[in-house]
C-alpha cells in the first residue's frame, strides 16, 4: 500500500478490543481539508483571529486526534461543509466507545433567548431541516435554556418519527440531535418517547431509534431490549440485538445489570433455531459480548448457532485476502490523494466486521469523508462482483448504514440477481434514492414477510408508492405486510433535507 508522509493510521488489531478513536478523529479532520486543498495557515486565517486557531495547534489537532466540538465546528465554517458534517460522526463515534476522549472544548449554540426562540420555532414548522433538529438539540442539551417535559414530548416524537424515514446527512443530524437528548436532562422523555414508536404496529424502521435511546445505557433498557427479542415482528427482535451491542459498547452497566439477560438471549437463541430473520443477528450479538455472558448463553442453548459472517483472517497483509480487497478499494478511491491507510481499514470494517457499533461509526465517517461517493461505487461494484459471498454480502448490507445517495438507481442488476441479499441491497438502493418500483414487481415482491418483502416495502414506503393503500388492505398478504404497509402510509415518505 502506497504510504504518504502525513498519513494517520489506526494500528490497533482489526480484531481487538479497542479501536484507535483519535486517529479517526485526526483523519476526519486531515483528510477533508487536504481533499479540499486547504493548507493549515489558510484554514486558520479562514476559522478567524478569535478562534486562536494557529497552524501549529491545528497540526496538533489532525496529528493527536484531540478531540474539541468547536474545533471541528471551526473545520466545516472554513471548508464550506454544513453544520454538523464532521461534528455528528466525531460525537456519534465517541458516545459509542466508552474509552474515547472527552470534548475538551464543546461546540456552544449562541446562548441568548432570541437564539433558542429561533431554534424552538424551526423545529415547530411544517418542514424542520436537519440542521434545525441539530441546533434545537444543542440548546437543549448545551444552553440554560430548555423546554418542560410536556412541551418537548411531541416534539421529540415527531424528530423520532424523521430519523427513520431520513437519508444521508439528513439522518446523520437527525440522529445525532434524538441521540444528544437522550443523553441529557429530557432522557426520560427520549425513552418515552421511543417506546412508544419502536412498539407500534407494523413499525418498519426500529433500528435506528434501539440504538438512539440505548446511547444511555440503563438495567430497565437491558430488560426492555431483552423483552423484544421475543417480538412477533422479526424487525424489532433484530433492532433489539443492535441495541443490546450498542449498550456494551457504550458502557456504564454493572455485571449484574447483565445477568438477568442470560436465560432471556438463550431462550431468543432457541426459539430461532433454523430462523434466517433470526438467529444470524443473534449469533453476532452473542459474540459480541463478554465471555461470561456467552459462556452462560450457551451453556443453557439446546442446539448450537450459526457462526456470524467474518472475515478470512484478522491481520493487515495481503496475505489476507480479504483486507486486501479492502486495500485495493481504498487505493482506487485516493488515487493520488493521502487517507487510503485509514480508509482501508474503515473499509475492512464496514464489509467485513461483525460488530455493528464498528461497522456503524466506520459508516458515519465515511460518509462524512470527502471519499463518499468513490466509497459508494467501490461498494456497488463489491456488491455485485465481489470475490466471494463474504465481501458481496457484506457490500450488500453496507448500504443500509452508508446511505449514500445515487444520482440514478437502476434496480435491474440487483433484482435479476438469485441471491436474496442482493436483490435487498438493490431495494435499499431505490428507497434511499426514493425510486418507485413498478407496481407488479411490488406486489409480487412483498408477497411473503421475510428480507426482500421488507426492502421492497421500504422502497416503496420511501417513495410513497400509491399501492400502498392496496397492500394494507389486500386479504392474501401476510397480516405483518398489511401492517407494514399502513405503518409507511401513516408515517410518510422520504426525508433527505
């Protein structure tokens, strides 16, 4: 792999316990401004005279990784970026590993009433912007001032009901400002607030608001997350699991907290014996967590799981094939450019790490990177002509966490596809690009509740696709698709502003 003088690098085992949060910090930062053709004396005479942002100490920041809300908020004035762009993923992936630097200078709103009035009413009209979510969470969480319980709640319900249906930047933000409440004073209203959604009928986009609210983990959460395991709906029992290794990322939980989750995930793990929907997601979940947590689990299992997908091998040679591929990827995307050391491991993660937390905030920051698009395409040709199942599948599900947008999305090479994985990343791909599906190719697809019905289905809730009406009332479909499709007309359509 080709090196550059200012490369930052992640040197920690691709299969340890702990990440390097800093480096991925510093290269966030290094890798935006270079591609944008930035040196660091312009981009500190470009944050200001009162920042006392001096090319020294920005050289330190990108180098060390220090991590500083106003910092980084300084990087997306002076490079043109939105609000938020850089600060979310950096915030996103600190929250979520319990050992990642503190904020030594957070980002402040400007703390006047007429500032948190104007943010109150952005969020309180017709049509809120990410950005708007953003800065109306930071005055609640960062400010003096702040909105009571009974006031905030249907707002909050209503940020909730977004961060499902948005795409891109626009969900990025809006997860970040339901994630930042969650972990501040309104935390109970959060918690309420979730619940009620995550278990309303037919809800089709659980995932994100699991992981939202388990930003703060706590023992009631660990029961709750435990209890949907056994949900009727598969798509909440999987949301469940992201939120079960979201907590143990994030830490804070005792040993005991844990324990009374055992016979419950082990009870789970039985009960979806044979179960695609199922068992893969718990079996990754399982291996995620502590040796005695899994000892225990399966020391009571009546059968035995399925291994979760993994890589070839854990090392970082071209021996093994697989972060070889992701090298390879990451080279094509810098060309000439410095950062392909780090994308190549952020690469290796997103395709090939079980781990959703790793393969989540590896998505963030790849999204947020100046490499977004060469990552997109790389990801479409992985997924369609990748070397093995492995990488192929693992382009394929990228997708639901990357959310990069496609100018155009033609469904025909993924649908023609036999391998059902793939024809749900081709569906992913037309609901987060809001392309409607012919209506027979609809109908015929969302017959059965099982993976592709559900991709099918949130292209055609993205898109909202006039069959809709039809396929909630339609007798011969499963009772979970009719509800489905009513959840997606109640709810609306695709948000990407």
């Amino acid at each position: 792999m080709a090196r550059h003088t200012d490369e930052i690098d992640d040197p920690t085992p691709l299969a340890g316990a702990r990440i390097d949060v800093a480096a991925r910090i510093g290269w966030l930062l290094r890798a935006s401004r270079v591609a944008a053709g930035v040196p660091l004396r312009e981009l500190a005479a470009r944050a200001g005279a009162g920042s006392h942002l001096s090319p020294a100490t920005l050289s330190r920041v990108e180098t060390t990784g220090r991590r500083g809300g106003a910092v980084v908020a300084a990087y997306e004035r002076a490079l043109g970026l939105p609000p938020g762009h850089l600060r979310v993923p950096v915030d996103v992936l600190c929250r979520t590993f319990s050992y990642a630097p503190a904020d030594t200078d957070p980002y402040l709103p400007e703390p006047t009433l007429a500032g948190f009035t104007a943010a109150v009413d952005a969020v309180a009209s017709p049509s809120p912007s990410a950005q708007d979510w953003l800065r109306f969470a930071e005055y609640h969480v960062l400010s003096p001032f702040g909105m009571p319980a009974h006031t905030i709640r249907p707002l909050l319900a209503r940020l909730a009901d977004e961060v499902g249906r948005a795409a891109g930047l626009a969900y990025q933000l809006r997860y970040e400002a339901l994630s930042k409440l969650r972990c501040s004073a309104y935390a109970d209203v959060v918690d309420e607030v979730v619940r009620a959604a995550v278990t309303e009928p037919g809800m089709q986009r659980p995932a994100d608001l699991l992981s939202a609210v388990t930003e703060n983990p706590t023992p009631d959460l660990v029961g709750w997350c435990g209890e949907l395991l056994g949900h009727e709906s598969w798509v909440v029992a999987r949301a469940a699991c992201l939120g079960i290794q979201n907590m143990r990322s994030v830490g804070g939980l005792r040993r005991s907290d844990w324990l009374p989750l055992v016979p419950v995930f082990a009870d789970a793990c039985d009960a979806a014996a044979g179960d695609p929907l199922r068992q893969p997601i718990l079996s990754a979940t399982l291996a995620c967590c502590p040796a005695e947590f899994r000892t225990a689990v399966r020391d009571r299992l009546s059968g035995t799981l399925v291994a979760p997908r993994r890589a070839a091998a854990w090392t970082r040679t071209r021996r093994n094939r697989h972060f070889a591929h992701a090298a390879g990827l990451a080279a094509r995307i810098t060309g000439t450019s410095a950062g392909e050391t780090m994308l190549a491991r952020l690469l290796f993660e997103v395709l090939y790490d079980f781990r959703a937390t790793h393969v989540v905030t590896s998505s963030f920051l790849l999204v947020a990177s100046p490499f977004a698009d060469g990552v997109r395409e790389q990801m479409v040709r992985s997924a369609l002509d990748g070397p093995d199942e492995t990488t192929r599948h693992g382009a394929a599900f990228a997708f639901a966490n990357l959310m990069i947008p496609f100018d155009s999305a033609d469904p025909a090479p993924w649908l023609a596809s036999a391998d059902p994985v793939l024809r749900g990343a081709g569906l992913a791909i037309c609901g987060f690009a809001g392309r409607p599906l012919a209506p027979d190719l609809l109908r015929e697809l969302v017959a059965h509740d099982d993976q592709v019905g559900h991709d099918a289905m949130f292209a055609a809730g993205m898109a909202q696709q006039p069959e809709l009406a039809e396929l909630a009332t339609a007798p011969h479909l499963p009772p979970a698709v009719r509800a489905g499709a009513a959840w997606w007309r109640a709810a609306g359509g695709r948000i990407v502003d």
